[in-house]
C-alpha cells in the first residue's frame, strides 16, 4: 500500500496588505521628496552663481571701458 502525499499548497495565499510593502511605498516617497528638494536647493545655487558672474562681469566691462577713456 503506498502513501499519497500532497505537496501543494491547498489554499491559495491572497495578497494582503504586507509591512514590507508600506515599508518600501515610504521609503520612495521619501527618497522623492529628497531628490526634489535637492535639485531646488542645487537650481537656486546655479542662480545665485549666474547673479553673481552677469555682476563681476559687469564691473569688468565697466573698468575696461574707463581704461579706454583714458
């Protein structure tokens, strides 16, 4: 007589609301947020640079031209 053994699952696993997943939903929501905020924070940067150069710039052209005029 031979012994009938089961091995697959009899009930199927429905998919549920899991800790992991909220977990990793968080941590992109997170990590977004940050990238965002960084880039705002890298574009201001870039602006206060380019402000700061059209000004240098601007007193370079202003000396040179009083150079010339002498």
């Amino acid at each position: 007589m031979a012994i009938k053994v089961d091995l697959l699952p009899t009930e199927r696993k429905k998919f549920g609301f899991d800790i992991i997943i909220a977990l990793i939903a968080v941590l992109l929501v997170v990590a977004g947020l940050g990238f965002y905020f960084y880039g705002e924070s890298l574009k201001n940067q870039i602006t206060t640079q380019q402000d700061k150069l059209a000004q240098i710039q601007n007193e370079i052209k202003k000396e040179k031209e009083a150079i010339f005029q002498l």
